[in-house]
C-alpha cells in the first residue's frame, strides 16, 4: 500500500460534516499493544535486563525510535539505537505471524465504512514493513491509503501523520473524525484539528473538547462518528 496515493472515487460521506475516518492500528483495530511490550521484555532480557512494568505506560503507542531510545537509556544496555529497531521488528512480525486478534467490533467497524464509501485511511506509528504484515488480515481494500511511522519525518504525537492522511484523502482535517487508543495517538489526531475518538488499551484517557472516550469499538459506528460534528 502506498502511503500518500488515494484510492480513485472516494465520496464524502453524505449527509454529514464527516468527510473521511482515520483509523490507528496497534491496540485499536488490532490487539497488539501487549505483543510489543512481550517483545520488549523478551529482547532486553536476551540483553541481560528486566524492564520495570511502569515503563509500559511510556513507551505505549509511541514512535519506535522514542520508545526503544526510552528502554536504552532507562537500563543502559549496550545496544544502539538502529539494532534494537531491528530486533524488536523481528520480533514482532513472529508474534503477529503466529496470532493476530482484531479488537472488538473492528471488522464491522471496517465494514460499515466500505459499504457506505466513506474515505478511510490508516494511520500508524508502526514502520511500514509491520504494516504490510497486518493488512493481509485487517483487509487493504478497507484503507483508501495507509500512513507509516517511518515515511514521515515526525510521526505522533506531532500532528503530520494525520495531517498526511486528511490531505491523501482530500478531506479537511477538521471533518475527519479519528480514533486512536493511547494518548500519543490523541495528542497527533487533535494537534491535526481532527476529531478524535478515544478507545483506551493500555492507560486511561479522559474526555475533553472535540474528544468522546468510549470503552469499545462495538460502540462506534457510522451514526456514531457522524454525530461528532454538526451538518454544514
């Protein structure tokens, strides 16, 4: 999938404000949050290190470089930056090739905005390659354009990964509702102008302007996202 190409005859969706839905990946269509901490314990413990449990709540839905950068300095492992990107990638795409669990209601979710043509983009944190791996099972024909952490030059919690999606989908950023699960992803969707729908994996997230926390995908749907902005 490319990264900026939008899919031909993409519509508004009609009757609303809404002009497209970007979506994040990890721990919000797919259950996968836990397997990149799993990974993250398993190789610093080949690396002679145990990680303190609270450090989960930093490194959740984060860019990889500022995570792994986060692990190194907190355990001082001899490891740069650039080989422990490496492992952890590997690692990962073994976990999703054995399993990969879609959350709750993501495969209606995803559903519903094919069938009713609305423009969708998926925006994630992970690098392209783990994307890829993914999208065999979310579906590509669900995504219109898929966004990556490392085909941006700053990705969440700066806003330009959104800002990508909404502009490949010709769509103004604030009629685009988003739905993320970590305050990272937040943090982007909202610096975009974007509406955002919280769905908390791993630390709460609390309520605020322009953001509607929900305890689950099966409580999302096109009506839902529709009524986040009013008819212009």
């Amino acid at each position: 999938m490319t990264s900026t190409v939008p899919a031909p005859g993409i519509r508004t969706a009609e009757g609303s404000a809404l002009q497209a839905v970007l979506l994040d990946m990890d721990g919000t269509l797919v259950d996968t949050e836990g397997f990149w901490w799993d990974v993250e314990v398993e190789v610093f413990a080949g690396l002679g290190h145990a990680l303190d449990d609270s450090w989960r709540h930093v490194v959740v839905g984060g860019p990889m470089a500022r995570s792994a950068g986060f692990l190194i300095e907190a355990t001082g492992a001899d490891i740069t930056l650039a080989e422990l990107t490496v492992l952890l990638n590997e690692g990962f795409e073994d976990r999703i090739g054995r399993a990969l669990p879609l959350m709750p209601g993501a495969a209606r979710l995803l559903a519903e905005l094919a069938e009713h043509e609305v423009p969708t983009a998926l925006v994630s944190a992970s690098h392209r390659r783990i994307i890829d791996r993914v999208l065999a099972s979310l579906g590509p024909q669900h995504f219109a354009l898929t966004v990556a952490g490392d085909e941006v030059a700053r990705t969440k919690p700066h806003p330009d990964p959104y800002l990508l999606a909404a502009a490949g989908l010709g769509a103004d950023p604030t009629r685009c509702a988003v739905v993320e699960d970590t305050a990272t992803g937040v943090a982007a969707a909202e610096a975009a102008g974007c509406h955002v729908v919280a769905v908390p994996s791993v630390a709460p997230i609390a309520p605020a302007a322009r953001r509607t926390v929900v305890a689950s995908l099966e409580e999302v749907d096109l009506t839902f996202l529709r009524g986040l902005m009013p008819l212009r």
